[in-house]
C-alpha cells in the first residue's frame, strides 16, 4: 500500500480564476540534478560536496518520498540546526491534466552526507497550495521565474533566483521518469532547484514563489523552521 496525501489545493479554471479541490497525491517524487545547462549541474554538485554529499549515480535522479511528507503548514519541525529549504517548481498530475505549482525541498544537510534518499525523507516538502494549468504556460514557459527568501537572524535576504529554464522541460522529466516508473494520476514531482547566493545554510523562515510575468501574477508562500534537539 502506497503512502497518501489528500491535500485542499486551488487549481486553475478556465476563466482564470482558482477553485479549491481535495486532492489525493499518492506518489511523491524529488527529482535532482535536472538542469539544461551542464556547468550549473556541475556547480551544485560541488555546491553540496563542499557538504560531503556524494555525486549523483545518474543525472537527472528520481528520489521517491512518503506523499505525508508533503505540507501546506505555514511552520514545520526539524531535527538539530543542519537543515534547510530549496525552491524548486513542481508537476502535479490530477484530474487527468497536468498542474504547475512551487515548494520547497527542505533537507536535512547532515544526513544528506551519507543518504541522499533518506536526507529526503527526514524533513517535510512545503508547498503553496495554488496550481496553474500547465497548458496555460507552456507557450511562455522559459519566462516564468523561481525564487527564494531566508531569514536568518532577524535579516532578510534573496537566496535564490533564476528562470526556469535553467530546468529540464516537464514533459522531458516526466519522460525520463517513465523509463524508471509510471507516471500517473495522483504524483506530484519537485523539478530541480537553483544555486544559492552565498553558499547553503539553514534559515529561520523560508520564502518561496514562481513568477509568471507575461501574466503577471505569483504563487508565493513561506514556512518559519522550529529546530528540535538532537540527542545523538
């Protein structure tokens, strides 16, 4: 039996506006290294083994977590100070059409040294809980734009941003993922992240959207970081 998430999104209507649907994610995947360009691939596998993490098997990677992972809280829990969020668009796949919404990959750095797949699965994934219709972006897609904002001691600072672009195109992930698995109603996939400004570190709250701005318009959310003691 699979993991399951029934979450109250907003998705994108037809006449532009949002209505919200109880929807039941029941696959959820994090997808790595997924860049185009090949230099930036490379510079956040360096990025990370300046951490100790390990070089990817293969790139892209597809890692699976529990869809309970999955949260629309404005606040979550994590074990000791080592982790910390990534924005990343993400591909959602309900009602037989594909969505368009941003989350973070928060992970636990520490654990990620010696487990990348279990790094993952520590920490819980946020989302914003508003999707578009990917049919409505995909003629503008390379112009919509990713980014980030941490907080940490009291300071406010831009932590990620770029197009995109700098991503695989969704059918290409999706495409690639079929060779390892299906791609069904009910998966929700985190697309890939960009490099950080001044090197990765935890925050106390995180910010993340996607813009769209031949539209004009954001989806935009946050989460505050409670560390819990790690005992050993």
């Amino acid at each position: 039996m699979v993991s399951r998430r029934v979450l109250p999104l907003l998705l994108e209507q037809p006449d532009g506006g949002v209505r919200q649907h109880d929807v039941a994610v029941e696959h959820a995947v994090i997808a790595g290294w997924t860049g185009r360009d090949k230099a930036a691939v490379e510079k956040h596998i360096v990025e990370l083994e300046a951490l100790g993490v390990k070089r990817p098997a293969t790139t892209p990677i597809f890692y699976r977590v529990a869809a309970a992972r999955l949260s629309l809280s404005e606040s979550i829990e994590v074990l000791g100070g080592a982790s910390s969020g990534e924005v990343e668009f993400v591909l959602l796949q309900s009602q037989g059409r594909l969505w368009v919404g941003v989350g973070s990959d928060h992970t636990d750095r520490e654990v990620e040294a010696y487990g990348v797949s279990v790094s993952k699965q520590m920490c819980e994934k946020p989302i914003a809980p508003v999707f578009w219709a990917y049919e409505n972006l995909a003629p503008h897609w390379d112009r919509l734009m990713l980014r980030s904002y941490a907080t940490i001691g009291g300071v406010r600072s831009l932590y990620q941003e770029g197009p995109v672009a700098a991503m695989r195109y969704p059918e290409d992930l999706i495409g690639r993922f079929v060779n390892e698995s299906k791609w069904v109603e009910g998966t929700l996939m985190f697309c890939g992240t960009l490099a950080v400004h001044g090197g990765v570190r935890p925050a106390d709250h995180f910010e993340f959207e996607l813009e769209d701005p031949v539209r004009a318009r954001k989806i935009r959310s946050g989460y505050s970081v409670s560390k819990l003691a790690n005992l050993g």
